[in-house]
C-alpha cells in the first residue's frame, strides 16, 4: 500500500514538475496532455504567464525538448481553454521592446542590441530544410532511416534505420556498418555490397538510388544563452538554428564571439555580425551529436543614438574603431551633423565627454560604456535670401559664391515687379548675431533705378518684403451671383462691360430668367443728410437667348449682380408606386396637395389581386398606414394623405396567413379563418411559454397600424384579426424577489409605524 502511494504522489509531483520546469531545459519526450487535470493545467500556464511566453513562442522549444508535435497540439488546445495563458503579447510589452520585431517577449528586453532581431522575428527561425538532398558531406549515425532501391532489370526495395551499432540489415545482404562515414562514401559502399547479390548493379543494367528519408535527433547542450539547456535536434540542424532555438545570447552575452566546442576543443568562433552586415554564412555550420554552443558574456557594448539610420546597442571587439561600428548601423542619416560627434565616456571615478569631427572619428577606438550622440544638422541655410509680395517669382534665391547681390539683383532673379506693386516703400528682414530680427525700410524705387543707399548689399537669411498697392487691390474686385453656370469673385478691369462679366461666368443657366439687378456703391463727393440710400441699383431686363446686350452696361469696381430665377421654375418632384396597380412606377407631383387615391386612381387603380387593407405609405423609412375605405367615403378627409416627393406608395398583394410571434411555444404563420380571434391563432402555435403575457398581446395589421388588448368591466377583448397580420405576444417582465435586506428595512418601518400608533392612541 505504501508503495502504490509512492509512484502516486511521484506520478503528481513529476505532472507538477512539468509544469515548472517547462521552459528549463527537461526532457519532455514522455509527456502526455491527456494525463494533465485543469489544475496542472492552470500551472503550466502560469509558468508561462510568469515567462511572459505565449503558446505559439513556447511551441518550438517543446519540441526542441523532445515533445512530439502530436502531444504539443493536444496541450496547446487545453491552454488556450485556460485563461491564465497569453496569447498574444500586451501593447505594453511592443512598447517597451524599442526597435524590436514581432517575436519573443523574452528577448524584447534586449532587443534593441544589434543582431536580437535574428532571434525575436517569427519569420527567422533557421530550421533545416527537411526535403532537400542529402548533402555528400552528411555524416551517418544512429537513429537515420534510409530508403534504398534498386531498379532497373533487377528491383528491390527497403527502408532500414542505423542500430546503435552503427548497422543496417538489409534483406538478403545482411547487416552493413555505415556509422560515421558520409553519405556519399555510405552510398558507395551500399553499392558495393548490395552488387554481390545483384549482380547487374556491377554491369550498369540496374541502378541504386539511397536517401534518408527521416534525419535522426542530435543532443546540443547551449550556455550562456536566454533559455540554456540540452536541446534535442534534427542532425540536419545549423548552428544559427540551434541558437534560434534557444532565444539567442543572454542579456550579457556576446554576439561576436560565440564558441562551438565539439570533443573538448573550440573548432570556430562565429560572429553574428559578419551574417547581419554581409550576409556571410560561413560560421552557419552543421552541428554533430554533444556539441556544446557557449555563448561568453560581452567584452564591450556601445550606444550610438541620434542621426544614425540604425540606432541601437553595438558590441565591439579588439581592434574595431567607431567607423565600424557606424558602418554596422548602416551609416549616418542624410540630417547628421558630422562635423561634432559627442563621446560620453565613463571613467573609473566619473564621466567625461569628448568631441569628434569628420577627421577623428574614423580613428577613435571606442571604449565599452560608450555613448555617442550625432545630432542633427541645423535648420538654417547658408546662402539663402528671400523675396515675397508683388513679385512675378517670389520665393528662395541663393547668394552667389563669389562676390555680391543687391535687392535690384534679387528683383530682377524674380522676374521683376508685378503691376499694380507699391513702389514707394519696401522692407527688409534682416537677422542680426543675437538672432533678433529688424526691419529696413527702403525706396523700392530708388533701389531699381540703382540708388547706393536704396540699393542695399544682401546678407544669408534676408528676406525682401516687396508691398501690392492696396488701394488698387480693393477695387479690383467683381461679383456674380444667382443664376449663372459659375457665380463667383471675378477680376475687374476699366471698361469692363456686364457681357464680359457673363462671359466668365459661363452665360445664363436654363433657370435665369430676363431680370438681372446690379448693385453698386453710392459715390458723393458732398455729404447730405436727408439723403440715407448707400446703394444703388440699376434693374436690367437682359434676354438669356441674346446676352450680347449687355455690352452696353459698362461695370465698375465693387459691383455685385444679381441674376434672377424663373418664378414657375420647378424640378419635377416624384412619388413611386408599387405593388398591385395595374401601372407601378414614378409619377410626377402636378400640383400641391396631391393626395394618396389621386396617384392611385393616376395609375389606372387598383388590381384584383390588391390588400386593400394592407396600403401604406413609406416616408423617411417610417410606414404611414391608410385606411383604404375611409378615404374613399371622403377623398377630403386627412387620412387621405398629402404626398411629399420621395413618398413611396405600397399596395401588396393579398394575403391569407397570419403570422404568430413572440413568447409563444412556436413562431409560425397560420392560414387566416374568418371569425377567429387571437387566441384561435395562439392556439395553433402551441400556445404561449411560460412567460407569455397574454393580457398585453397586440395585433399588427398589414398596413402598419398596431393594435392592442383592452379589458371593459373584467372581460378581456383582443384585437380583431384580418388576412396579413402578425399577432405579438410580448414576455411578463421579471419580477424581482424582496431580499432579506428589504424586508428587515421594512419590518422596521412597520415597527416604528407601530410604535408611532401606540403612543399615539394610548
């Protein structure tokens, strides 16, 4: 009994154990997600939780750890069922991973070092290309499955796995030894012995075609990286995947000098940086069973930040100055300033800083702690001037690179003065050494006619302010309005005529009608006060079909026209039919108050096949029900509806159903009975459920009008039923039980009322 309670609470602690030594390097090829409670389960994933891990990054280092991929899919569905496990990564944690790509939260934190990004990106993962040839050079071992045929004029077949002796038995030519030879010697020696038994694979009649078919698993050990550990992989594995695998270097470790250690012995250092800088994949080598990747910590790491097209975190080695290192950050930015790079250092006791320009720093040897900053260039120009306002080309101009310009230099650059420009005075802006700005006025003038002191020299950065005459601004101006193809502000010139005005505005529109009004400010040059009129205008009959008479209404500067509309101008506004008429379609509203029967009696009335009960009127979405025999007994009466355009008539046809819905045991329709009532029709649906309220059914007619039970005197009357309804059975509402803290607030009320009585009647 003792001994079934052991391998018992074993069997629990090992399940439990799984869950905290997921991520640490155990072997995981035993492990069964069927064998797992919802407790073990929870436990996993808050280890996972705990990592900052999701499912999916999780996913290859179980397999790496021996788990079958068939056991990792059954455990993933049972995860993700559990609320503990992320499943994807928080924004917080993007945030907070600086230039990091999308991948493992695990290495965000040290993402920002040059060469994580081979490690943190789903789309890097270096995994061994299965399907490929066999390369020559592969050496066998144990655990490799081999497919070999023969074919030709003699055929065999098979499929033979290496023992741990390093031996295939093959049928009928018995066990060869192919351990540790490469695959090219392994075939040829299959060839051999397999041709001492057939024999025309000597003679070329037959062929022999060898594969392996399924790589056998090599045991990796790796330290110093994010999850160390023993990591089981295909033999076709790489170097680079190993170390995918394991979440590449440590916070600490180094990405430059990365030691592959086989049989005791360091055989190659690789360095990262010669793959991400040259795409050099030489160091990307095959790896063989007991390998051990150690990943030491770094010797030195530098920050470059600023102006740089890759900042970041880089690690130097002996012999590198900061020129490499700016080349593995892919150089500087069009905006740096390269002429101060600023170098914070730290010494044994504090900091200090140093300058660098283009010349040095090629030279200068970077220290580990570095922090280089390369700021950007300044926004200002060193020859630029400037010239704005009543110029035909205002804009930047360049000072030349040998001797002077002028303003009249700089005018004439600008294609000179436009016509209406101020010549009697200009300014120019000028920035002085504090970096203050002031302001000269000058002669325009005397400055194009070569005046020394109008025409002043030019410095960097001046800007020449060349003024419009506002006076001739201001009356430059003419509007049209109304009916014309484009009204609008247009340009006036002396002797402009109102035919020249229609003219730009593209002529009368088919709505103008012969009067066009022009507005136009009074000009008295002697002020009387009984006279209050500003304004004046001037009334012109101007035919649309010959506007060539206006041209003898001369404009002047500030006129407004107005070009009126025809009066009895009216679009066509349309109400559509639809439905049983024996004409359906658009039809034009004629005259106001055109009513519901006048359209329909316009589309030849109603059909045969017509709910007269069933009309209505579709406004804005909304359904207007009409009562059909009311209207016709009075055509005058309001539910004869006026129509508005866009009003949509309905005729349906007749329908002989009726639908039942709501709390009822079955939602269905019913052929109509004449007579029958709603409970009838409730009746033939089953009934209502347990929550239906039938004291509040309510009945929707087919022209839209709903209406409701009522009681008179205790007895319950329904709504009458007609072809085409929906009867509605709405659900009691809830009824909320007292609880226990209402009912004592109550009793106490009830006690103090009794009180309250007893003092009073005592």
């Amino acid at each position: 009994m003792k001994r079934i309670l052991f391998v018992c609470l074993l069997g629990v602690f090992s399940t439990f154990s799984f869950g905290q030594e997921f991520l640490k390097g155990s072997d995981l090829s035993q492990v069964r997600a069927a064998q797992f409670s919802e407790a073990e389960i929870a436990q996993i994933g808050k280890e996972l939780k705990a990592n900052q891990m999701t499912i999916e990054q999780a996913e290859p280092l179980a397999l790496a750890k021996g788990m079958s991929a068939s056991e990792f899919t059954q455990l993933k569905v049972r995860l993700q069922s559990n609320t503990v496990v992320p499943t994807e990564v928080k924004e917080e944690q993007k945030k907070g991973a600086g230039t990091t790509q999308e991948g493992s939260v695990l290495a965000a934190k040290n993402a920002v070092v040059f060469g994580s990004e081979l490690f943190t990106s789903k789309s890097l993962s270096f995994e061994p290309n299965q399907n490929m040839p066999t390369p020559p050079n592969y050496i066998l071992g144990p655990g490799d499955q081999l497919d070999i045929n023969v074919y030709g004029v003699q055929q065999f077949g098979c499929s033979a796995t290496l023992s741990k002796n390093g031996t295939v038995n093959i049928p009928n030519v018995g066990e060869v030894f192919l351990s540790g030879l490469a695959f090219e010697a392994a075939k040829n020696k299959l060839q051999k012995q397999i041709g001492r038994i057939y024999s025309t694979l000597a003679s070329n009649g037959s062929k022999l075609s060898v594969s392996v078919s399924n790589y056998r698993t090599i045991l990796v050990t790796i330290i110093g990286a994010q999850q160390p550990g023993n990591y089981r992989l295909s033999a076709m594995s790489s170097i680079y995947n190993a170390l995918h695998v394991a979440g590449g270097p440590s916070d600490i470790g180094s990405y430059r000098k990365i030691e592959l250690i086989r049989n005791n012995k360091v055989i190659r250092t690789i360095d990262l940086y010669r793959f991400l800088t040259k795409g050099d994949q030489s160091d990307n080598v095959s790896l063989t069973d007991n390998d051990v990747i150690r990943i030491p910590s770094y010797d030195a790491r530098i920050t470059l930040e600023g102006e740089i097209k890759r900042p970041g975190i880089f690690e130097v080695i002996n012999g590198e100055n900061l020129q490499n290192v700016i080349n593995y950050a892919s150089g500087f930015t069009e905006n740096a300033y390269k002429n101060r790079i600023l170098v914070k250092q730290k010494t044994s006791t504090e900091l200090k800083v140093t300058d660098l320009n283009e010349t040095t720093f090629g030279a200068y040897v970077p220290k580990s702690g570095d922090l280089i900053s390369v700021d950007k260039i300044l926004d200002r120009y060193e020859n630029r001037v400037q010239i704005k306002g009543a110029v035909y080309r205002p804009g930047e101009y360049s000072l030349p690179l040998s001797g002077t310009m002028t303003i009249k230099d700089l005018v004439i650059k600008a294609d000179g003065v436009a016509e209406n420009v101020f010549l009697s005075k200009a300014s120019l802006v000028r920035q002085k050494e504090d970096l203050t700005k002031e302001y000269i006025s000058f002669n325009l003038q005397a400055a194009l006619n070569g005046d020394a002191a109008a025409n002043m020299t030019l410095q960097k950065e001046d800007i020449v302010m060349v003024f419009f005459n506002q006076e001739l601004l201001d009356s430059y101006k003419i509007s049209i309005d109304g009916e014309v193809r484009k009204p609008g502000t247009y340009g006036y010139v002396a002797g402009m005529t109102l035919y020249d005005l229609l003219l730009e505005s593209e002529y009368f529109t088919d709505k103008a009608a012969s009067t066009v009004t022009v507005f136009r400010n009074k000009k008295d040059t002697t002020y009387n006060p009984k006279d209050q009129e500003k304004i004046v205008s001037f009334n012109l009959t101007i035919d649309p079909k010959n506007p060539e008479a206006a041209a003898a209404f001369v404009m002047e500067a500030q006129d407004q026209v107005e070009v009126r509309r025809i009066v009895t101008f009216e679009t066509p506004q349309m109400v559509t039919l639809s439905g049983e008429v024996l004409y359906p379609g658009g039809y034009a509203i004629v005259k106001k108050e055109e009513r519901v029967l006048d359209f329909i009696n316009r589309a030849g009335g109603l059909s045969d096949e017509a709910d007269k009960e069933a009309i209505r009127v579709v406004r804005n979405g909304l359904n207007i029900p009409i009562d059909w025999k009311a209207i016709n007994r009075n055509p005058n009466r309001t539910r004869n509806l006026v129509l508005q355009p866009g009003d949509a008539i309905q005729i349906p046809n007749k329908s002989y159903t009726v639908t039942i819905s709501g709390s009822v045991m079955f939602t269905t329709e019913v052929p109509y009975k004449k007579g029958k009532g709603v409970k009838y029709y409730i009746n033939n649906s089953g009934g209502t459920t347990e929550r239906g309220w039938l004291k509040k059914v309510y009945v929707v007619h087919a022209n839209g009008s709903a209406s409701t039970s009522g009681s008179f005197f205790g007895i319950r009357n329904y709504p009458r039923v007609l072809p085409g309804s929906k009867i509605i059975v709405p659900m009691k509402p809830e009824k909320q039980k007292t609880s226990t803290g209402e009912i004592v607030g109550i009793s106490s009320v009830l006690a103090s009322l009794a009180g309250i009585l007893l003092a009073v009647f005592k």
